[in-house]
C-alpha cells in the first residue's frame, strides 16, 4: 500500500478504453496545443480521489513525486488528491508547511487545468490566507501558462472569505494575457467575488471593461441579470 506500483494498479483497474480515448481530445493533448503529449489511462475523477482516499496514509513524498513526474494525467492528479489529503490532515497540528513546499517545488507537474483547479486554493490560498502573498504575483508574472492560473485558482479561498483585493489586483495583471484558460480562470473568479459582494467587481469592469477579453468578461458577469449582462457586453473592447 502507497507504494507507486499499488497506486497505479488501482489507478489502472478503473480505467476504460472509452475515457481513455476520450480524454486526450478532451484535454487539448494534439501537437501544439496546451496539453501536448499528455497520456490517459481513462480514470474518472472519482475514482482518482477513491484511490488517492485508500493510499494517502501510506504514501510518502518521495512516491508522491514520482507519481507528479509521470507522463499519465490521472498519476499527477491522484498524487495532487494525496498530497491535499495530506496538506488537511496536517493544518490540524499546524505541521503543513512540507507540503506546501512540496507544492511549490513541483508546481511545473501541476500542468493542466484541472490539476490547478482542484488543488490551489486547497494548499497554496488556504496556506497565504494569513501570510504575505507575493508569491502569487510572481507565479502571476512567470512565462508559464500553470503557475499564472495557480495564482488565480488560488484566491478563491480568499474570496471565500469576502477578501477580494487580491484577485482583483491579479485581474489587471491578467487582462494582457493571451491565452483563453487564463481569462476563463480569471472570469471565474470575478464571478464567484461577485457572488459574495457585486460592488468591488462591477467597480473593476467599470474601470477595466473595455480591456478585458471578452471570454474574461463573460465569465465574470455570467450570473448578473440580462439587462445588466447586456450593458457590460456592449462596452466595446480595446485591446492592450
């Protein structure tokens, strides 16, 4: 048990040729798309977080890392279920740094967008929710695609506790940024800010609206009324 080869079996004996098909298409895997040459086994992500549940109190760093280095998806995902698994279990006894850092060191195999979005907020914005946030800005700033969403993704746990000056600041670093997963993840979060306090959002695409890309725009007044969703669409877009 824990063990990479126990963890792959299990893994393995939930797969099916048809997810295994499907999923490549799915996450843009084709030769210059973000997900190029990413593999399947064809594991929904249920049965992932099943296995992650069974093997986290066996699993050690060093298989944890090795599952983050595999070219098979589900791996690096069913190792980022464990080490959340872990990061919850130790916060109780304020021993959670190690997986932070353990986080932030392997923050290059957390490279697709699910793997960002059912990990940041859990570890990296649960961790900051009281300590300095620079590193978000710097991740926000760097060439790669991941770690710019694991500073987005991030700050729903501090918009889910009303505390929005962060993803709004992040916003406007993001509203030059060219590709679509970035303003999705950015609208998204606009979106769930909005949900808790419209005042500070509706204030950002006031002053920013004709900036942002329009996916980003989209995504961020989604939930508004039409009439107001219809005024904010009609803001014309002037590219940076």
């Amino acid at each position: 048990m824990g063990d990479l080869k126990s963890i792959v079996k299990d893994l393995k004996a939930h797969a099916t040729k048809e997810k295994a098909a499907f999923l490549p298409y799915f996450f843009k895997t084709g030769k210059g798309q973000y997900a190029e040459g990413d593999r399947f086994h064809g594991v929904v992500v249920p049965d992932q977080r099943k296995v992650a549940k069974l093997h986290t109190t066996t699993t050690d760093k060093s298989t944890i890392i090795e599952l983050l280095h595999s070219p098979f998806h589900e791996e690096r995902l069913t190792a980022l279920f464990i080490l959340c698994n872990k990061f919850t279990a130790a916060r109780k006894n304020q021993k959670e740094k190690e997986w932070v850092d353990l986080y932030l060191k392997n923050a290059d195999r957390v490279n697709n967008w699910d793997l960002v979005d059912n990990t940041a907020h859990i570890i990296l914005g649960q961790w900051l929710e009281d300590k300095d946030r620079s590193i978000l800005y710097k991740f926000a700033k760097e060439k790669s695609l991941w770690k710019n969403r694991i500073a987005v993704v991030a700050t729903l746990h501090f918009i889910r506790k009303n505390d929005f000056k962060d993803i709004l600041k992040l916003s406007e670093i993001m509203l030059d940024h060219t590709h679509d997963l970035m303003h999705k993840a950015t609208g998204w979060m606009l979106r769930e800010a909005w949900k808790r306090d419209a005042n500070p959002v509706e204030a950002f695409i006031k002053t920013f609206g004709h900036k942002m890309p329009r996916t980003m725009l989209r995504y961020a007044i989604e939930r508004m009324p039409e009439p107001k969703r219809k005024a904010y669409l009609s803001i014309k877009f002037q590219p940076i």
